[in-house]
C-alpha cells in the first residue's frame, strides 16, 4: 500500500523520549482508545514478487511496526488491530497516545477520497421573487425544491483522490462552422446559389465537473477548487438569405450558426466533510422564466467506498 512507502515521512513527529527502552515500567495512567484506520491491508508485492507479511497480523509486529516511527509501548501496554471494524485499540499512555493520533491521522490523510457532487437546480423566476431580497439562501432554495418547486437539470459526480485534479461530463459533441463561402450561380451575378461551410468547431453539450480537491491537515476541512458547467442543446439561427430568381420562385441560401446556453461557475471554496453549500446561481433560463442555482456537497470516502465521519 501507499503508505507503506511513505510512512519514514512521518519520523519526524516522535518525540525525543523515543529513544528510551520500549519495556520501559512507567507510572502513567493507561488508557484504551479507538482509532480508525482507513485502509483494508490485503498485502503487497515486493522485488522478488513474495508478498509481504501483514504488518498488523500479530501484536509483536503490529507494536514493532509503530515503534520503528516513534511509538513507545512501555510495560503493560498493547495494540489490537480490529480488521472487520477498520479499527486500532490501542492501550497506552496519554502523551503516547496524541504521539499515535498524529500518525494514524497523517496516514488516513494519504488513504482519503472525497466525493464532489454538483446539482443544477431550476426554480420559476416567479417562485425565486417571492422569496425577497434577503432571502435566498441554501436553506429557502432547499425547502423550495422539496416542495416541489425546483427542477433538478444535471448533477454530475465524481470520487478523487486528495489533492488529485479529475474531471468527469456527460456530452454529445456539436460541431459547426465558423466560415462560409460564397459561390456565385453561373450567369446570376447579384445573388449567390450556395454557401458553403468551413473551419468547423466543437462544442461539447452536456455537463462537465473539472474539480481539484484537498483534505487540510486536521482532517475536518475540504479545500475545493471547481469550475462545473452546464451547456444546454444549442438554438440555430439562420443567417442566410432569400431571393426571388428569374421565374419568381424564392429560394433559400441558409447560413446556420448555433446559438449555446451555458450555466458555468469558478470558485474555490472550502467546505465541512458531509457538507452542502450553495456556491452560484440567479442565472436566468434562455426563455428568462427561470433562475439556475448551483449546490456543491463533498464528502470524504474510505478505501472501501464507505463514507468517513469526521468531527
């Protein structure tokens, strides 16, 4: 695992007392603590392709394990490692204890994945003015939305690493061009017989989440980066011409161009594990009748795809 590798980053918060005997008979109080630990050991591969022995499998091992980063486990302490329940039970010494909450929460900083949902909402413009001024707010639009009164548009998701940028869209793809071409009709010089078009584009219609997301060092706080946006099917206009030719029919010469509507947001934010915000909004529909909200919910996920409660 991950950590496996990482944990000689950690060295660095054992104390000085370290150094003293691991039997050492000490006068403090016991005291037994629960710690949960976030991931599931089911072995590694090392260079000779052996797997390697579970570290946790054993109390002696388990205990050398944290000594080798600073534990100390004097006499008549002890470590259970609780693998149905993701769990350590640890009984030890105060001051050894906040030595081991330090480590274990830098470990499970490295194992955390936080889950970042975005929900496009509709609400009828009439609906949003009787709210008043002051009072559009998360808790209102909420109310408004279970009552029926909001439309949900898009609400793409996506589960990431800490500090790892993912995207994730749902799109069809519109191409269209930029450039037409005019080609005159043979013996008809005031008026054109086509245009024809060129330089074509992309537009991805659809909804994309582009989000960069970090747990901070205490663990109870996301730092979130986010650019989600909406863009609706495009409306084409038609910049072409009509003429009548020689034997008075008219014709059409259609110069088509996509007309696209987009609700995006760009903003960094930060945000309570389990939490939602509402992070835009008051963007209005293309027929005007209707404002567009954002709402972000981030969630922290362990390794097993179970959501992590935090304080």
């Amino acid at each position: 695992m991950k950590h496996l590798l990482t944990l000689s980053l950690f060295c660095c918060v054992a104390l000085a007392s370290a150094q003293q005997s691991q039997s050492e008979i000490t006068n403090e109080e016991m005291v037994l603590r629960h710690y949960v630990y976030l991931s599931t050991y089911t072995g590694c591969i090392g260079h000779s392709n052996e797997p390697i022995r579970d570290p946790f499998e054993t109390e002696l091992s388990t205990k050398k394990y944290f000594s080798e980063i600073g534990i100390l486990w004097p006499t008549g302490s002890s470590i259970k490692y609780i693998r149905d329940l993701g769990k350590f039970e640890v009984l030890n010494t105060v001051r050894n204890h906040e030595l081991f909450k330090r480590v274990i929460n830098q470990i499970n900083h490295i194992l955390l994945q936080i889950e970042i949902e975005i929900k496009f909402v509709s609400y009828e413009l009439s609906e949003i003015s009787k709210l008043g001024p002051d009072g559009i707010n998360k808790e209102s639009l909420t109310a408004l939305w279970k009552n029926g009164q909001g439309k949900l548009l898009a609400a793409p998701k996506v589960l990431t690493q800490s500090g790892i940028q993912a995207t994730t869209k749902g799109c069809t793809e519109c191409i269209y061009p930029t450039e037409y071409t005019t080609i005159m009709a043979k013996g008809a010089a005031w008026h054109p017989s086509v245009f024809e078009p060129g330089s074509f584009e992309t537009r991805e219609i659809g909804a994309i989440l582009d989000v960069l997301a970090e747990v901070s060092p205490l663990g109870n706080l996301i730092n979130i980066t986010i650019s989600p946006e909406l863009v609706l099917p495009p409306t084409w206009e038609d910049y072409g011409i009509k003429y009548t030719d020689k034997n008075g029919i008219i014709n059409d010469l259609p110069m088509r161009q996509p007309l696209f509507h987009a609700y995006s947001i760009h903003t960094n934010i930060l945000l309570e594990n389990g939490h939602t915000a509402l992070i835009g909004g008051g963007m209005p529909s293309p027929d005007s009748k209707h404002l567009v909200y954002a709402f972000l919910t981030a969630k922290l996920i362990g390794t097993q795809g179970q959501p992590i409660q935090t304080n």
